[in-house]
C-alpha cells in the first residue's frame, strides 16, 4: 500500500514538472517568436548581423566560463543530504562560477581592446556586451539550480519573464532611440537584470551541514573541468558558422543566417530543453540511488521522444517553410527560406546526440563526453568553410547535418544507451570477482 502511494506521488511530482516545463518552453518560445517578427521589421539583416555576432561573444562567455560549473551542481544536487548541504554546494558553485565569469569579461575587453585599435570602431558595443555577460551568467544560474532541484515551476516563471522582457525592452528602446545595436544589447541587459532579480537567494545562514562549500570545490572541479573545454567545442558547433559567414561573406547575411537559424533552432532547443528538463533531474536522481532499471526506462522514454520530435518537426517544415518565413520573419529577411530544412535536420540530430550521451553525464565520464565533442568541432571546422566557400550562405546551412550527425554518431558509441548502467556495472564486478578467484587459485 505504501509503495504503490509513494509510486503515485513520484508520478503526480513527474507530471508537475513536465507541465511547469512545458509552460515555462512555450511562454518563452512565443515571446520570442513575436519578438523576432517585430524586431526584424525595425531592423535591418545588418544589425541584427552585428547583434547575433556580440550575443555569440556572450554565449561563449556563459557556456566555457560558468556553464560547466552549474552543470556539475545540477549533477551533485541530488547526491546533497539536507538542506545544509545544497546550500554549500550552491554557494560553492555560484562562487567559482562568479571569479570565472568575472576573467571571461576581462579577456573580452582585452580582445575587444586590441581589435578596436587594430580597426580604429569603438569598442563600447564591446563593453556592454560584457555587462549583458555577466547578468546572463546570473540569470542562468538562478534557473539551472532550480531546475536541478526539480523545481520547476519558479525556473519556468524566471525564464517565462526573461524571454518576454528581452525582445519587449528591445523593441522599445529601439523605437525610442533608433535601430541601433547597442538599443538592442541594453534592452537584453535590463530584461535579464529584472529577471534574474526575482531570484531568491538559496543561502540559510541557519543551515548547517557536516560540510562546508570549499569541501565542494574539488568534486565540482572534477566534474566541471573536462566540460569547459567541451563547451567550447559546442560553441564552435553552434555559433562559429556566424563568424565564418561574417568572414567570407557580409554582415548582412550573417543577419538573414542568425535569425533564420534562431528561430529554427529554438522551435527544436525548446522541445528538447522541454524533454530535459523533465527527464534529466529523473534520470539523474535514479542513477544516484543506483535505481539503475528505472534510470533505464526513463532514458528510453526520452530517446524516443525526441526521435519523435525531430521527426515530426522536420516534416512539418519541409512543408511549410514559406507560411512560416511569412508570420514570424519580415519580408526582407524571407530570402533565407530554403535553409529551414537543412537547419532543423541539424538540431534534429543535435537533440538526439545530447540525449543518448546521458549516460556519460551519469556516470560522470565527463572525459569521454568530451571527445564526442571534439569530433563534431573538428568535422565543424573542416565543412562550414568548405561548404560556405562552394555553395554561399546555403553551404552553412547544409554543413548542419554533417557535423552534428558525426557528433551524435560518436557520441552514442561512446555512451551505449542501449547498454543498462546496472548491468555494466555487475559484469566488472564479476570480472573482478572472476580475477580474485583466478588470483586466489594460483596462490
């Protein structure tokens, strides 16, 4: 009686997060593709160019400075004894992932330092796009350990009210002050500075624990270590084609590229991150109350969820690409229409790699995880330059597949998701039971 109570309440929680999950994706996804289109009629491909490329600065900044550190305190939440102990490993966190943002923005002013000097610009679009780094770090870690902590609905709401104000303050200061980037960048930083202050802090003077924050430190460090390396590898996959284009081509296409690519990737980054957010904190738990059977079915009912995603999504916009381009782009950005289909496949693929390397993450083999990364930056590197230089703005799109293809290639031989965690570990334990025996018998 107990247990099928228990099995009900876990259920009913499971269904709780996946409607503030999916509320917080939706809300979001709206605001910004409304934001898009009236964003997009005020400004031309060649601003928005210039913002998508500052913004890629920023991604960079969050994703290889603070990100892996707020992936390794997703991971060890669920491992925490009490209250005491979540709130030294969030101070811990948010410590090292603080000093870490704070020399991302420094190195940033000294490249944009040099390049202003080389180039003779300004580099004030530079200086607020540190400041937009350093409130996005914030924001994000506000929401990455709510959703760690499986609460969901106050990481749906913050996320809710980042993704309307941003496009909302935009769209005004730009109507005030003209279609200039750096309206633009100052709308993104008050949006994500009143978002990321409805974020209460997690820090109880009263909770005490048998361990402090900087015994925290080296396992975060452990975990984080090989994934900063790794986000930068993601970061090449997703936002180095931008500069390439830039390189090869104009700003304006770059302009008709990232907003294409935007709303592309974020109907698919959504879904998927819709997927996660309900699935991972699960998955995760279980494998660290080596409920290994469970931890199995939850990471094949994601898998074939977001098969069926990808597959429904791609086929969707094989056919209406046009009637989309029509109600969330402007006119004058409708020429970059064919490259939706080549796009969605890639995020498609992108999604699935991200899904069938959990099992890496779960058993913290970062390392491994790490090199599947590495073989989708260097087939990046090889084919956006290759493609972009033979077939133009739609070579960039068409090199999507094939590096987030060989990416998720690599990565699922690596993880084996058709392999349960429980039955890998009992076959070295009896190997190793098989050795003491041969040891024991030669004795």
């Amino acid at each position: 009686m107990k247990t099928s109570r228990f099995g009900g309440l876990k259920q009913r929680r499971l269904f709780g997060d996946a409607f503030w999950a999916l509320f917080g994706q939706l809300a979001s996804a709206l605001a910004l593709l409304a934001g898009t289109r009236i964003l997009t009629e005020q400004v031309t491909p060649a601003v928005y160019g210039q913002v998508a490329l500052l913004n890629g600065f920023v991604a960079l900044g969050v994703a290889v400075f603070s990100y892996p550190f707020i992936c390794a305190g997703m991971r060890m939440l669920p491992e925490c004894q009490n209250p005491g102990e979540r709130a030294a490993l969030y101070k811990g966190v948010t410590s090292l992932a603080t000093r870490s943002t704070a020399l991302s923005i420094v190195l940033l002013m000294i490249g944009s330092a040099v390049y202003s000097y080389l180039t003779h610009t300004d580099m004030g679009l530079f200086m607020l796009a540190g400041i937009l780094l350093a409130v996005t770090v914030r924001r994000e870690l506000g929401i990455q350990l709510l959703i760690g902590e499986r609460k969901q609905r106050g990481a749906s709401l913050r996320q809710t009210c980042d993704s309307i104000l941003r496009p909302l303050l935009a769209i005004l200061l730009v109507g005030w002050g003209g279609a200039k980037v750096e309206w633009v960048l100052l709308g993104y930083i008050v949006a994500s500075w009143i978002s990321s202050m409805t974020w209460p802090s997690k820090a109880d003077k009263n909770q005490r624990s048998g361990r402090s924050r900087s015994s925290f430190r080296p396992d975060v460090w452990a975990y984080a270590l090989p994934l900063i390396p790794m986000e930068l590898l993601f970061w090449v996959n997703g936002l180095a084609d931008r500069y390439v284009i830039g390189y090869m081509l104009t700003a304006a296409e770059v302009g008709l590229y990232a907003a294409t690519y935007t709303l592309v990737n974020e109907a698919f980054n959504r879904s998927a991150m819709l997927l996660l957010r309900i699935f991972q904190p699960v998955y995760f738990q279980h494998c660290s109350q080596n409920q290994f059977k469970e931890g199995f079915t939850i990471l094949w009912a994601w898998i074939a969820c977001v098969v069926a995603l990808g597959l429904i999504g791609v086929g969707l916009l094989l056919v209406m690409k046009d009637w989309v381009a029509a109600w969330v782009l402007a006119k004058s950005y409708h020429s970059a229409v064919e490259l939706m289909p080549a796009i969605a496949i890639g995020c498609a693929l992108h999604a699935l790699g991200t899904v069938v390397a959990q099992p890496l993450l779960a058993k913290k083999r970062t390392r491994l995880l790490l090199f599947g990364r590495v073989c989708g930056a260097l087939t990046a590197a090889i084919s956006i330059p290759l493609m972009v230089k033979d077939f133009g703005l739609a070579g960039a799109a068409m090199a999507n597949p094939i590096y987030f293809g060989v990416e998720a290639l690599v990565l699922a031989m690596l993880a084996r998701p058709w392999r349960n965690i429980g039955s890998e570990k009992k076959e070295a334990s009896g190997l190793a039971e098989d050795e003491a025996a041969g040891i024991r018998v030669t004795a």
